[in-house]
C-alpha cells in the first residue's frame, strides 16, 4: 500500500532526527581524537619550571628504566661534583604543533638556566620518542672539552645507533652518558659507534600487518561512525518500508 501524506512526513521527520543524531556523534569524536592528540603533546610547560642537583633525568616519554635512570643520575651527579659540568637527559613523547626538538631544547635551556653565568657550566639532550630525533644544548664552560662536533656527534651518532637497532632507549642514553662523561672528565673522547656495513636483502616496507597495527583508535572511531552514518539511515528506512507495506 501507498505511503500516506503524514507517514511520509514522520519518515522525514524521524530520518532528519536520525541524522542530526549521527553528524553529532562524529563531531564530537573529531573533537575527542584532536584533543586527544593534543593532550599527549609535551611542551615546555609540562616539565618543571627549575632543576636542581637531585634531577638529572627527566623520563617524561617513560621509555627508561628504573635503572638506567638510576645508573645515569649517578654518573651525572659525580660529574658534577668533580668536575663542576652538569648534564641532564630529558625525554618527552610528542612535541606540540609546529615545534622541534630544536627549539623546544631551546626553550627548556632558556628557562631552567636563564642567564649565560648559570648556562656555563650545563649540558642539556633532549629526545622526541614519537621521531627519535634529539637536540643538545651546551654552556660555553663545557664547550672547551664539549666541543660543538663532539656535541652533535652524541646527539645525533651516539645516541641514535642504538635507537635504529630496535629502539634502544637504554642502550642509547647509557652510551650517551658514557661518552659525555669521559668527554667532560678530560678523558680521550671514545668516539662515535662503529656501524657495520648491513646488507638488506628484503623489503624494507611495513608489512600490512605492522601498518594497520599503527592506526590509532581515534581513526578507527571516526571510521565506524562514518559507516554507521551511512548505514542506519538506509537500513531504517527499509524497515520503515517493509513495516509499512505489511500493515
């Protein structure tokens, strides 16, 4: 049997509230997923606004140990007690939008060590886990023995040989650590990593498997309720139709 004038204006009315209902829902998990993305993000004002000699490691990405940690502070407090050089490892997860490791390094010298006298004597690395990039930061006291080359070989050769050898997080900062310490002690400099020649003889692609298994769960929220947009809606008013036509 035909549709009646006022059925069909219930259908519309229904299906217009039925969408209104759905578009609500994905606005609010696009709104969910970038304020999630935000949220992870680490600036400088997420980290203390001064350090003194009981912090040497700041492990805001959680991808140390305990013992490294423990390890590191160690070594960094001697130094500073024989040598008067103070070096202090930051890790952070995510940087905020439009900032690099870089400039955040920037930022975090500048305000835990304001004034040149109180930069002189200080190291600072710095490294994103979510790129695996890193920045150093040097006071002009160090840079006698820390010269600017041996510097930005730690940060960038040092401490990222064992990051391409399956993230090793503790591994890179313990050699870090080691380096900068016979560095700044007046010891020979032990040099960067050797890296052996590595033939690769297959693909170097993610596998399917390794791709999807990085899609975050906001994409995947989002996705869903893409399709159910698409699907509630046809499949009410087929049962509508059917509902309608059997009466």
């Amino acid at each position: 049997m035909h549709l009646s004038f006022y059925s069909t204006l219930r259908w519309k009315s229904a299906f217009r509230s039925l969408l209104s209902w759905v578009v609500g829902l994905l606005l609010v998990a696009q709104l969910w997923a970038g304020g999630a993305a935000i949220a992870e993000a680490t600036g400088v004002y997420n980290l203390p606004a001064s350090v003194d000699d009981s912090t040497w490691v700041i492990d805001e990405a959680e991808i140390l140990s305990r013992f490294s940690e423990g390890s590191l502070s160690t070594q960094f407090a001697e130094l500073a007690k024989t040598t008067g050089h103070a070096v202090r490892f930051v890790t952070i997860h995510r940087l905020d939008y439009g900032e690099t490791v870089e400039s955040f390094a920037d930022q975090l010298f500048e305000q835990w060590f304001p004034t040149p006298d109180a930069q002189a004597h200080q190291v600072l690395l710095v490294l994103d886990n979510v790129t695996n990039t890193a920045a150093i930061r040097t006071g002009e006291a160090v840079q006698a023995t820390l010269t600017g080359d041996i510097a930005n070989s730690v940060a960038q050769e040092t401490l990222q040989v064992p990051l391409r050898d399956g993230n090793k997080y503790n591994q890179a900062f313990a050699d870090a650590g080691d380096r900068l310490v016979a560095v700044l002690s007046g010891q020979p400099d032990p040099g960067a990593p050797v890296v052996a020649a590595n033939i690769q003889t297959e693909g170097t692609f993610a596998s399917a498997e390794a791709t999807k298994a990085n899609v975050s769960n906001s994409t995947a929220w989002v996705i869903g309720l893409l399709i159910a947009a698409t699907v509630i809606p046809m499949a009410t008013y087929y049962l509508y139709q059917v509902n309608q036509s059997s009466s």
